[in-house]
C-alpha cells in the first residue's frame, strides 16, 4: 500500500489508527450485465472489493496492536470479516446506505436538479426523501458509543428496507 492511499483510506492521530472507514465504490461500466467484459469486471471487483481488503488488512494490524479501532465499509457484505478480528478490540461493521448523494451518485442528483425534479429523488422511500451523508451512522459507529456493535450490517435506507418483501410504495404521478 502507497502512503498516499495509506493516508487516504484512514484517519490517522498522532501515530494510532481509531477509525477507518472504506467508503470506495464504483458501479463499473454502461454495458448491459450480459455483454460485460470478464475486464470490466475485474476493475469494480478491484476497486470496490480488494480495496475494501487492503483497507482492513492495513488499518487492522495498526488496531490490533494498539488494541482498539473501528472498521467501517459500506457494502453488502462486508461484516463477515468482523470474526478476523475477534478478541482484538477492533469492530467491523457495514453500512448498507440509501439513496445519498455522494461522489458516486452526483450525477443521479445533478440531472435530477437540471431537470426540476430533484422533489421525486427518493420518493420510494417511506421517508419520501433522500439521506444526506451525514445520516449514514458512520460517524457513530466510528465512536465509542457503538463500542458493542460489531459484525453488523446496517441498513441506513430512509426505511426502504423495511419495505421488503411485503410493502409497497406508491410512485409519485
């Protein structure tokens, strides 16, 4: 790992390592799933996934030696690491976000904006609207006030979720 993306991927005081949070992630090309490149492929499952593994195999040696830190990722699956660092004082867990207008989906809000229809952006939540990054429940989980959560995914979605399977949200006319 190169200091630069060392120092991008975690938040360093001093010469401990407390939080780390792995928030990387592209949806990968425009080409239909079906007519997609064993390459293109490669490249998300490099980004999205190997640097999630790079993230916690780096910050996690720093946490297990001093003997506390918190991991975070936003993916799907990404907690069932959480066992790697049992015992160590380390927490891993996910955040599963909504609709959130962040550097990867910019571009769904600027259309919606130049458009005029920024007023339907997340109305298929019961929320009826979107999440702002500061919803997400990273900032928690990276205190000391979730210092007992661990191995969790959590779903921070404006309650679409809890929709699934039965519920059924009215579209907007």
């Amino acid at each position: 790992m190169t200091p630069r993306l060392k120092d991008r991927l975690c938040l360093v005081t001093g010469a401990s390592v407390e939080e780390n949070v792995a928030n990387i992630g592209v949806t990968g090309t425009n080409t239909p799933f079906l007519e997609q490149t064993a390459e293109e492929w490669a490249e998300v499952y490099r980004i999205n996934v190997i640097s999630c593994f790079l993230a916690i195999k780096y910050a996690g040696r720093h946490m297990t030696a001093q003997g506390y830190g918190s991991i975070i990722l936003t993916s799907s699956a990404a907690s069932l690491r959480a066992n790697a660092f049992s015992g160590t004082g380390v927490r891993v867990n996910a955040v599963l976000p909504g609709l959130v207008e962040t550097q990867l989906t910019r571009s769904v809000f600027e259309d919606a904006r130049a458009r005029g229809v920024t007023h339907k952006l997340g109305h298929v939540t019961p929320m009826k609207r979107p999440g702002r990054a500061e919803e997400t429940a990273a900032a928690f989980l990276a205190s000391d006030d979730s210092s007992y959560v661990d191995g969790q995914l959590l779903s921070v979605d404006g309650g679409v979720s809890s929709t699934h399977p039965y519920g059924r949200i009215a579209l907007p006319k």
